[in-house]
C-alpha cells in the first residue's frame, strides 16, 4: 500500500485497511499492531500499518467438490434437524 502519511488514527486505519475499530484494539492487545500516542490520539505508523498488513495470513481458495464439514453451517449443525414453530422459534 502507498504511503502517503506517517501515521494513522484509529479510525482512518480502520477506513483504510477496511477492519473494525474494535479488531484494530483486539490487535494491539494480542501485541499484533504497535501503536504511539500524542496526547489522547493513538497512532498507527504508516510503515507498521503495512507490516501487519503483510503479517496477516494468505487466504486460501476453497476447491469446487471437496467435502468439508464446516461446523457454521446450519444444515450440518447438530440442531439442523429439530423442529421448529411456524414463527422460527423452538417451542417448548
């Protein structure tokens, strides 16, 4: 990513890089992202911001046909198969 400040806020990071504020935070606390401050503003460094962006993982591209049980999914979760009420809700 081009450089065209020395540092970001909190929320221009969080514009920029397209994350939430509070995964910007979790981040920090992980030790993941370093951070200065200037009075009450936190800063995110322009070459630290492009650091972490080459830390995070490279995605992997699912393959067509390759059975997988993903434990999000609702059709495969355990409570797929119970019964449920016109409104959507469980009844007791």
């Amino acid at each position: 990513m081009e450089n065209w400040r020395n540092a970001y806020t909190i929320k221009e990071f969080s514009r920029i890089y397209g994350v939430s504020r509070s995964f910007i935070y979790k981040e920090v606390a992980r030790g993941n992202l370093e951070f200065r401050k200037a009075g009450r503003r936190t800063l995110i460094l322009s070459h630290v911001a492009d650091q972490w962006l080459q830390s995070l993982p490279i995605g992997a591209v699912r393959q067509k046909g390759v059975d997988r049980k993903d434990e999000s999914d609702p059709c495969t979760s355990p409570v797929a198969g119970r019964a449920r009420s016109s409104s959507g809700y469980r009844s007791r």
